[in-house]
C-alpha cells in the first residue's frame, strides 16, 4: 500500500516517545565511538535509499510476482517504536511489555482458527514455525515419519531430514491437493505419525481436504499438523460466499493439533513474523530446558517466559509490537483483516473467468485462493515454456509505468493432462505463469495485466 503522508509524522511521534521515557532515567554522557556524524549519515543513507531501488515494486498491484507487500503503516510505525527500545522476546527480563503483547495477538490468531486452548508464540519466519511443530511430532510419536503433499512447501522434507524422520511424500490430485486415497494407504503401514496439510500451497494456493482428512488421520492414531502459513488468515472470509472461500476446511483446522500462519504475508506485518500454535498447551514439556542466567522474573506474568516453548532464543520483540499496533487497527474479523482478503479473492476469481475466455492465455486451474496460474494457449509443452519465459523477462524490462512483474511456475506434462489441457509433451516439464494477487488493489488493475501479458505472449510467437 502507498506511504501515508502522515507516516513521517507518526514516525517522528514515536521518536519522541521513547525518548521522553529514556529521559525519566536521568541524562547521561553517550561513548564519544557512538557519535554519529550526521553529514556522513546522511551520505550513506542516501546511498542506501539509491541501492534500495533495485527492487521490484512489490507495493504497486502490477506486481504479481511473489507473497511480497508492504506492511501495514501501523506495522511500520509500531516496528519502529519498539525498535528505538530493541527488546529480546526470549526471556521476560529481555522484553516484558513486548512478551505481553506477543501473548495477546497470538491468542488472537489462536482465537482465529479456533484453538479453546492454546500454547504458541511468535517466529522470525515460517519455516522456523514448521520446525518447530514437526519437532514436537516428533517427541510426541517417537520412531513415526511425518508425511506431506507433494505440492507442499520444500520445508517439510528439509525439516525431516533435519530432525532426523523419515519424510514421505503422498501424490496431489488433479486441483493439487493431497489424495486421500494415496494417504490411506501410506498410513495403513503404520509408519506415519503425523500429516501436515496445507491450507493454501505457496505454489498454486490449493486447499488440502483437511476436513475429509482429519477422520482419516484419526482413525490411524497420526497427529495433524496444518501448513496455514500462506493462507491461514483465510479462515476470516471461510463462509461459502462468492467472494470467500470454502469454510469446511478452515473450520476443521480447529481439531487439528498444530498449525503455523505467517503474519508477514497476509497478516500485514514486516519480516519477519511467523507463528506457531498447538491445540494442546501440555506440548510444552518437550521444550523444557533450563538457562542459568535468565528466566528469573517471573512474578511479572503468569505463564512464564516465551523462550521456554521455543527453539529459537533472541527474537525481536519489535515483530509483536507490530503486529499487536496493527490489529488494534485492523483486527481478525470479517470486516476488519477479512475485508482486505477479500478483494484479492474477488481478484483471482475475476481473472479466472477472463483467462478462460482469452484467446492467448487458458486458466491452468480454479484457485482455491489468491493464487491463479495460467499458460500460454500453445501446441507443445516447450513452446509453452518458451512462452512463459519470455513474459515473466519482457514485463519486467518494460518501462517502470508499464511493467508487470509475474512468476512462472513448472509443471510436468502429465500435470497439465490432468487438468483437461491438450499440449503435446515434446518435453517432460516446463514453465507456466502463476501471479499472486495478495494485494486489495489488485483487482483494479486484472484488464490491464491481462491485455499486457496477451501482448507479451503474442510477441513471443
């Protein structure tokens, strides 16, 4: 979203702020190695607001590329006020108010999927969040593998060989989401302790069945882990609508045993801010540790300290002063957060339909999400590859009020069969294009996208 012109009054609020409150401690003499001089300051900075511009334009909505926005001004304001304080959210004597507000919002989103108990905290990222629930799988079905959908995040298998399980990778069906079918009978082995389902795949946004799966996984004694770190947030406008998305599966993550959201994609926040969270809070034994020099204050909250249910340590209490600022001003609800998934949805919906009646560019399927991916109407899998290649480099070299910025995404050839696309496979993969529409202003810019990419793709022969 654009700058509000107000920002660098908000941001110079918060300067203000933090200083009054460091006064109250009595003046003091800095260390003349922290002098900072302001015309060498200057300099640099004006360097590295030069460097800076070569990035992509994440925040403008031509840019539908990667999971990539702006944060929240609210984030940013919030981010940066904590940050002046710079507290360590590991322990309660690294960052008691910020441990607070850490607490708050992670009940929130506990709140959210519809977790009645909770245990969780905040991460720096999603795969540290993943880790950290497959570590627990782990301790709690010792000597068990975990198994994942092959259109799952990389992470999961990285993450198996990490702590040492065997990590099985069960077949996606033709709208890539996990077969049921293939998971029965991985589990009928008895090797799999738990699932991970995923409740909007990185690749093409699809919705695992965790509804229909969760009986299953029950049945067979393996634990449910939920992969909801790019479209948790979803489950805010899960109601069935037009322009929401299907409810039975958000609704069933509330049995599940863990699952792990990303507040830095849909969440609004800065990176990185991911999240972890288990139904039952008793998980927290397989954490126990001990540290000699901190965790000491512990008449300052109930509960304890954040960092005896985490695996990392340090972590910045200015990602929970962000995001707690942010959803007193945008909570998780409908009309708040949901209001601005919406759109994104009406978006990849909307351009759906228009791709399906392009005589240049074909749907490769329905999204489930904000995620849409399409190909050039092409005879041969390697003229789509070439295609696809060309428009990703040709709408990224146009001039800056010109340019579209969009991804490709690689498919096999059986892929695109299953998906009723007639493309001779002269080769056994290649690219098509996938955009992510995660920006609410995204759907007022599809003609233009659109007519643009069919020009690329037309010039591409």
């Amino acid at each position: 979203m654009p700058l509000p012109p107000s920002l660098v009054e908000h941001l110079q609020d918060a300067v203000d702020a933090i200083a009054g409150w460091m006064a109250e401690y009595g003046p003091y003499d800095p260390h003349p190695v922290t002098a900072v001089d302001a015309a060498a300051l200057r300099a640099v900075h004006a360097e590295l607001a030069r460097r800076l511009r070569h990035n992509y334009p994440f925040f403008h909505p031509r840019y539908a590329g990667q999971m990539l926005k702006p944060p929240h001004p609210a984030a940013v304001v919030g981010y940066l006020t904590a940050m002046l304080v710079n507290p360590n959210n590991h322990a309660l004597d690294g960052g008691p108010a910020t441990a607070v507000m850490e607490r708050e919002v992670v009940a929130a989103v506990a709140g959210m999927v519809g977790f009645d108990r909770h245990l969780g905290h905040l991460t720096s990222s999603g795969t540290i969040a993943n880790l950290e629930a497959l570590f627990v799988a782990r301790e709690a079905h010792p000597g068990k593998g975990v198994a994942y959908s092959t259109d799952a995040h990389y992470t999961h298998g990285r993450m198996c060989q990490l702590i040492g399980v065997r990590g099985d990778a069960v077949a996606a069906d033709a709208a890539g989401r996990m077969d049921l079918d293939a998971l029965e009978q991985l589990l009928r082995t008895g090797s799999v302790g738990t699932v991970v389902l995923t409740t909007g795949t990185t690749g093409l946004g699809a919705v695992d069945p965790v509804d229909s799966a969760l009986p299953l996984c029950v049945r067979y004694g393996a634990r449910v882990h939920v992969d909801a770190a790019y479209g948790g947030f979803f489950r805010l406008i899960a109601d069935d609508t037009a322009d929401g998305v299907a409810a039975a599966p958000f609704e069933a993550v509330a049995a599940c045993d863990s699952v792990v959201i990303d507040p830095h994609k849909h969440g609004l926040q800065p990176y990185g801010c991911g999240a972890v969270l288990f139904r039952d809070p008793d998980v927290a034994r397989h954490y126990l540790h001990e540290s000699p020099y901190t965790y000491y204050t512990d008449d300052l909250e109930a509960g304890g300290h954040l960092g005896e249910i985490s695996l990392e340590c340090s972590r910045s209490g200015a990602a929970a002063a962000a995001l707690w600022l942010t959803l007193q001003l945008v909570p998780l609800t409908s009309d708040g957060l949901g209001a601005v998934l919406r759109p994104c949805r009406r978006a990849a919906l909307s351009w759906a339909t228009a791709l399906a009646n392009s005589d240049e560019l074909a749907p490769y399927q329905r999204p489930d999400l904000d995620i849409v991916t399409y190909l050039p109407r092409r005879e041969r899998l390697s003229q789509v590859d070439r295609v696809s290649g060309h428009v990703l480099n040709a709408g990224m070299a146009l001039p800056p009020d010109e340019a579209v910025f969009v991804a490709t995404y690689e498919v096999t050839a059986q892929a695109l069969a299953a998906r009723g696309h007639r493309v001779v496979a002269d080769v056994d993969r290649g690219r098509i294009l996938r955009s992510v529409l995660m920006k609410p202003e995204s759907e007022t810019v599809l003609p233009v996208l659109q007519t643009r990419l069919e020009a690329l793709s037309r010039s591409a022969g």
